[in-house]
C-alpha cells in the first residue's frame, strides 16, 4: 500500500511538472503570435508586455509548486534536504530572485546605458543570473546580487535615448491619439510612450522616446498631418 502511494505521489509530481511546461510553452506561444502577427495597437501592446512579464514570474511560481509537491511525498526527508541544498546555494537563488525583480524594472531594457559602481555601459543582454554590459574595456558580466549592492542608474546623455514631452490638442481620445501613432517608426516602442489628460480640456500629455537619429521635428510633422496640434507647453494660442 505505501509503494503505491509513494508510485502515486512521485506520478503528481511528474504531472504537476509536465502541465506546469505545457503552460509555460503555451505562455511563450502566445507571446510569440501577439508579437508576430497581431494588428498593432495599443491593447495588444499591453497584452503582450503583461505576457511577457507573467513569463518572468512564472518559472518562480512553477518552481515554488514544484518544491511543495516534493516536499508532501515526504516531509522530512524532502525538507532536511531542500533546506542542505538552500544552504549551499543560497547565493545563487538570491541572486536569481534579484534578477527576477531587476528585470521587471521598466527602466531596464536591453541597449539601456547603466552605471553600477565604476562600471558604465550599453547594456547587451539580460540573463537569468546578470548583465552583460558593453563596458569601456570591453564585456563585462555583472551578477544581480553585487548590481543590488552597488546600486544601479539608468543614465541619459547625448549617446542615449531622452524622454521627451509634447502637449496635443485634439478632439480624439487618447486610445485614438495611440492608435494612429503606433506604427509610426521614429518612436521607439521599447519605451512605451504615454498619453495623460492635461488641467485643459482636449489637451493631452504626451510622452515619448525617439528611435536614434529621429527628430522631434518628424513627429510634429506627422502630428500635423493627421490634424493634431502640437505645442512644448499646454499654452496653444
């Protein structure tokens, strides 16, 4: 009777992981098909960024469950040695959870320019366990446990992408206004740019972040053309 409840649990706990990566590849399924071929607005925008941050937490989550299922075959046993194997590597699942939370960050993104100590650069890749930054002398690897330590600035300078401000005046709502700019291919998406309601009625703040090399100028153009005033100020005269 107890083999057949040991064959029982260790089968759930087989279950449990393979319906825990069905998810998470059907996750990154979804993903992939809102970034690939869905109409571009501004709610798919916002579905596939939440999609893209539930893939973030969810190996944290499938992993919790995953543990609990181990530790309910046996509770002892399971429990003195997750608790021997938390001890050697606890620097590890600190600095994986440090990363988790890092990249959530919507200050950071990849080609972001980051200070973390003396180190200054182009950030290149973000990985499970740290950085890889287009430092002076180089690449560098900076782990998620010493970026928490030495604190991190996310800088703009004449080599990075500013965020920058413009008042609208129009009659079209704010999803509208989104809509018809979203596609255009100077604003650089990777900073999602925002639309707030002014103290003026029919007057929106505008902010935004330029692809390199783009000009304001082009936007305003563009604004212009589909009958949107622009103005640096909410003072339209």
């Amino acid at each position: 009777m107890e083999n057949i409840e040991t064959l029982y649990t260790w089968s759930g706990l087989l279950g449990l992981l393979v319906l825990l990566a069905v998810c998470y590849w059907i996750l990154k399924l979804l993903t992939y098909i809102g970034e690939r071929f869905a109409k571009k607005n501004v709610t798919n925008k916002k579905i596939i960024s939440f999609l893209k941050k539930g893939m973030l937490f969810y190996k944290p989550v499938a992993i919790s469950f995953l543990l609990l299922d181990f530790i309910s075959i046996n509770y002892i046993t399971h429990s003195i040695l997750l608790v021997f194997i938390s001890l050697f590597g606890f620097y590890y699942i600190k600095n994986f959870v440090s990363g988790i939370f890092f990249r959530a960050n919507p200050l950071v993104s990849k080609d972001a320019f980051i200070t973390i100590g003396d180190f200054k650069g182009e950030v290149k890749s973000l990985q499970s366990f740290g950085l890889i930054i287009n430092a002076e002398y180089g690449e560098r690897f900076i782990n998620y446990t010493e970026i928490e330590n030495l604190g991190f600035a996310i800088n703009s300078n004449v080599n990075t992408k500013l965020r920058q401000t413009l008042y609208l005046r129009t009659q079209l709502t704010k999803e509208q206004v989104l809509n018809l700019i979203f596609d255009n291919p100077i604003l650089d998406f990777g900073q999602k740019p925002t639309i707030k309601n002014s103290e003026i009625p029919q007057v929106f703040k505008f902010q935004y972040t330029l692809e390199n090399g783009a000009a304001t100028e082009d936007l305003t153009a563009f604004l212009h053309e589909i009958q949107i005033e622009t103005s640096v100020t909410n003072n339209f005269k």
